[in-house]
C-alpha cells in the first residue's frame, strides 16, 4: 500500500474554484481500481491550505492515476496551473 499527502498553498480569490476542481478530481479519482483513499481536505487554520490524503493499492496504481484523463484535465491543467507551493509527504504505516 502506498500513503501520502499532498499539501498545496492557494490564492484567497482561488478558493471556490479550488474547491470545484478537487470535488471533480476526487469523484473520479475515486472510481480508479486502484485507488483505496482519495481524500481532499482545507486545513481549518489556513482556508488557502489544501491537504489531500492519497492511498494506492500499488506502486502500478499511482502511476495510473497520475497518466488519468482526470488527473490530466484537473490536477496538471487545474490546480497545477494555480497553486502557489506544492508539498508531497509520504506516509508509512505503522500497523
């Protein structure tokens, strides 16, 4: 299984079109086969802050949905074209 968290940094005026682009990406994200989680979060201190919590079955299923239509259309022509700052933190379960 693979974890991680993408944490991006936004312009205030961008927010409610942010806010379109994610619920887009993760409604088709989630329809992936290997997608076990795909869940975008804005961080309540910091309403510019998104977080998005990502698992993927596989190392396969990761690169499938990063060479997606959807990830194509919303991640790279979207939010990319946007965000400020870009952070990837990966996770390790402990259990």
């Amino acid at each position: 299984m693979i974890s991680f968290v993408i944490r991006m940094k936004f312009s205030p005026e961008d927010r409610a079109e942010v806010a379109d682009i994610l619920r887009k990406l993760a409604e088709a994200s989630r329809q992936e086969p290997g997608c076990v989680s795909y869940i975008p979060h804005r961080m309540e201190a910091d309403p510019d802050t998104v977080l998005i919590y990502e698992q993927y079955k596989d190392s396969a299923a990761e690169e499938a949905h990063r060479a997606s239509a959807h990830f194509k259309k919303y991640a790279v022509g979207g939010l990319y074209q946007k965000m400020l700052e870009r952070n990837r933190e990966d996770l390790f379960a402990l259990v």
